[in-house]
C-alpha cells in the first residue's frame, strides 16, 4: 500500500487520473498500486470540487481545500511515501517554510517531486536559431 500526497494540483489534474501530470509522475515513479492512497490539496474551491466530482467513485483518492500556507495539521500526523508539488511553489509567499512543512510529511525513503517554472526562460528572449549564443545566467 502505498501512501501519496498530491500538493496544489490546480487544472492539472484531469480524467482519467493517469493523465494528470502530478499523478503521471507518481503513476511512472510505479507508486499508484491498487492499494494506494493519494490525498490531493487544492486551494480554490471550484478546482476541489471539480478533482472531487472526477474520482467521486475512487475510494483511492481524497481532495482537500486547503492552502499549505496555513500548515499541516489537516493531515492528522500522516505520512508520504511520494510527494508531488507541481507549479506551486512560485505562488508561496514563503516557499522555504513550505517545503520544511512538506519534508516533514515524508516517511523515510520518500521521494519528493517538486516542478516549477524558470522564470528567466519568460525574461529572456531565445538564442538565435542562426547559431547565437545562449545568453549569461542571471545573477
């Protein structure tokens, strides 16, 4: 049996389940067994109610309105055997704390999935595709 969390999935989670990017990552990691179970956060009620009507008939899934900004206690002291946190963490007003937060939701051995975007890919402009020279990283 398995154990997964599944913070903030926003609109990425879409039937049938292994066709949401945070679950895909959990699904090729081989962690969605048929004895699992994953717990989704969501922070908008309209996206939660949504997750919920889509696997209202899976036993495995649960969804939770929730914004981990205001901790973990919901969770009632369980633990993960993987984590997705997926586009997440560049809305966190203190991102760090989070993930010390979320760390502490992990059993040993868990893994951590953790995906967000490079905000200096959407500041800079391409290289030329006529052999110009990627730009400097910014410090």
């Amino acid at each position: 049996m398995g154990n997964y969390l599944a913070l903030g999935v926003g609109n990425y989670l879409a039937p049938p389940l292994g066709n949401s990017l945070a679950l895909e990552a959990l699904r090729l990691g081989n962690y969605l067994a048929l004895d699992r179970q994953i717990t989704v956060t969501e922070i908008s009620n309209i996206r939660a109610a949504r997750i919920s009507d889509t696997y209202s008939g899976d036993a495995g899934v649960s969804v939770v309105l929730h914004n981990l900004e205001e901790g973990t206690g919901f969770l009632n002291g369980q633990l993960f055997d993987a984590i997705v946190v997926n586009a997440m963490v560049e809305y966190l007003v203190d991102p760090i704390q989070a993930l010390i937060m979320t760390r502490g939701l992990m059993r040993a051995g868990a893994h951590l999935l953790l995906t967000t975007p490079n905000v200096a890919k959407w500041t800079r402009p391409p290289p030329s595709c006529s052999g110009g020279d990627f730009p400097a990283p910014l410090r």
